[in-house]
C-alpha cells in the first residue's frame, strides 16, 4: 500500500514533528508511516484524514483487486 502523506506534508507545510505532537504519536511513526515501513491503525488512519481534510483513500492508495474481479 502506499501513500500520500509526505505530499500532504508537504503542501500544507507541517513538519512530521508538528504532524505527530497534533496526533499524539511519535515523529518516528509519521516517518515509518511515510516511508512504507508502518501501515497505520484505522484509528490514525482517520485522524490523519481529519488533520488533511480528505478521505482516507486520497492518503492511502491501494491497488488491491479481489481474485474475482481480475
């Protein structure tokens, strides 16, 4: 799964410190979330979309396909 939050970093000019005090987690764990190295809890998953403003898949991307409907 990858994702988009480095970008929404980014565009909205916080830094992966300002990002984990707002959320309560480490600067670590934004930087394993960005770097593909930690697929966050629903929980943070939906506070990162509240903090961005979007939905959840405009951070998250998945390109899964179930088996039946390749």
């Amino acid at each position: 799964m990858e994702n988009r939050l480095r970008v929404l970093r980014a565009e909205t000019g916080i830094s992966q410190g300002e990002l984990a005090l707002k959320l309560g987690v480490s600067r670590q764990t934004i930087n394993a979330v960005e770097t593909d190295k930690y697929d966050p809890s629903l929980p943070l998953a939906l506070r990162l979309a509240k903090v961005f403003g979007v939905p959840v898949d405009a951070i998250f991307l998945d390109d899964w396909t179930p088996d039946d409907q390749r």
